[in-house]
C-alpha cells in the first residue's frame, strides 16, 4: 500500500494477508499523503511497513528466496 488518500484498497490488501501474501504499507516518513498506508497499518493488513528503498530491498529478497538464493 503506498501514499494516498483514504481507504482505497485496504480490504483488499486485508483479503491478500488472509490467503497468505506477503503484504507492505509504506512508511510514514517516506509518504507525501499517508492515508492509505495510515489505514492498512490501522487495520493491520500490512505485515510489513517499510520506505520506498526498504520495499525494494524486501522485494529482492523474496525473490532470491523463493528463487533458492539464485537470480
């Protein structure tokens, strides 16, 4: 869930995290608007919060880890 306004897409965000997705809501510090990651936090769908550069970092990560360390 990045910057924005209201509550867009927050339940379905909560419907990924209920089957199992990896979810993200941006970070305060690093949002223009907030809103939305503001409610994805609130309503805890968003298992990770995290700035723009730490949601890549995650990304590749996953990747790797699901790729079994390989690119």
């Amino acid at each position: 869930m990045l910057t924005g306004m209201g509550r867009d897409g927050v339940e379905e965000l909560k419907a990924m995290k209920d089957k199992g997705a990896v979810t993200i809501a941006q970070d305060k510090e690093s949002s223009i608007i907030h809103g939305m990651p503001r409610e994805a936090i609130k309503i805890d769908p968003a298992a990770h919060i995290l700035p723009p550069e730490g949601i890549a970092e995650l990304l590749v990560a996953l990747s790797k880890k699901k790729n079994g360390g390989h690119q």
